[in-house]
C-alpha cells in the first residue's frame, strides 16, 4: 500500500502550547499536503510542499519534509482552541493521491 | 466564488438499494475527485474524473460508479447497498494547474440499514 502513517494518532494538548504531528509514506512524491478536517466536515487544504522543499511556512503553520527519511511534520505554534480538528497528511504520486490516516488533535482550553 | 456543493448532506438507505450522490465543483474546476470515509478504513480514494473521463479509480468494487457531466458536475452511484457502504463520501474538486489541491464539499452521510 502506498498509504502514509501519522503519527501520533491522537495529542491533547493545552492552549498556547505547540502541537507537532508525522507523516511517513513509502516511494517517491510529488508534493505532501496537509488538510484539517472538523468533526465529520470536508478537508480543509493547509499547506503543500513539493519534493525538493525541505520547508514551509504559512501563519502559525511549519511543514518539513525529509525525502531520505520519507517524513514530513506540521508544527502548529501557539496553539488554539480552534485548531481541535483531525489533521491528515496526504501525497501526491502523480497518478495517485493517498491520505493517511489522520492525528486526533484536541486543544484544551 | 462558491465553493463544492455536495447534494444530499444526508441519506439513509436499505440494504440492496442503489443511491445517487451529487457533486457540484468549484466554478473553473475540471477534476473532481470522490473519496469515502469510514472510521475504520480512513479516507479512501474511489475515482476521478476529468473532462468527462475517469482519469483514476481506486480499490473498490463494480458497485461504485461516476460520471461527469460537460459542465463538471459529478455523480457517483453506489448499486446494491451493503451495510459497509455506510460511510462519509466526500467530493473534491481540483484546478489541476495548481499542483492537483483538494478542495472539499462538507460531504454526504451515507446511512445503509
């Protein structure tokens, strides 16, 4: 399967702490993109990174991606109560787009 | 510009019946995408179409359908409902040009009993 794994697959967190959550996948991509996802909602696209960025940014939002190690993270900074939401990376393999699992996230106020 | 509307937001069905789900992309959008989502299996990817054509189909069996319509506007068919086909099935439309982004409707909840 080419399906990546997040992990962890749930994080509670306090308010104002910072939440960290991984991607791995298996064979090459072409981009990784995160997505949020609300309560039993559609995805919300976060952030993208193509293959031969190792980083990005958007607001409170850091994506890496490692492809020796075919990882990414999202670092969420200052967290919210608001960013309680199921976060899923998913890659594109060109003819392909897989999303993993997902990370819980709840943010405790 | 609106965004995807995805028509019915819920359905609830019997085993053996075949339903029909509606998906309206975003204007300009030529790929539309349908995934299904299950606490178990996670979010599964079932087909895409493109100007009229399926460009890619995932794992799943005859069952599933799609098609697409001159105006980008996608169904999906589900015949012979089994009592695993209760699920989320969520519709994604793309630009393509911008490096295949998703962009989500709020899904159809899809009861099978």
């Amino acid at each position: 399967s080419q399906q990546g794994e997040e992990d962890p697959q749930a994080l509670s967190i306090q308010e104002g702490e910072n939440a960290t959550m991984n991607c791995s996948y298996k064979t090459s991509i072409n981009n990784l993109q995160w997505y949020r996802q609300n309560s039993g909602r559609g995805l919300v696209h976060l952030i993208l990174i193509r293959s031969n960025e190792r980083e990005k940014h958007s607001g409170r939002l850091r994506v890496t991606l490692d492809t020796s190690k075919k990882s990414s993270s999202l670092l969420i900074t200052a967290s919210r109560a608001a960013d309680t939401a199921s976060y899923f990376c998913a890659t594109d393999y060109g003819q392909n787009f897989v999303f993993g699992p997902g990370t819980r996230l709840s943010v405790l106020p | 510009k609106a965004g995807v509307t995805q028509t019915p937001r819920y359905l609830i069905k019997t085993r053996g019946q075949q339903v029909t789900l509606s998906c309206s992309p975003i204007s300009g959008h030529r790929s539309v995408s349908w995934y299904q989502q299950t606490p178990g299996q996670g979010l599964q990817f079932l087909f895409e179409y493109f100007s009229e054509t399926q460009r890619n189909k995932g794992n799943f069996p005859g069952r599933f359908s799609g098609r697409q319509f001159s105006n980008s506007r996608s169904e999906m068919n589900v015949s012979t409902l089994e009592l695993g086909d209760s699920a989320l099935y969520l519709c994604a439309s793309s630009l393509v040009r911008e490096a295949n982004i998703q962009y989500f409707g709020a899904g159809t909840r899809l009861s099978v009993l």
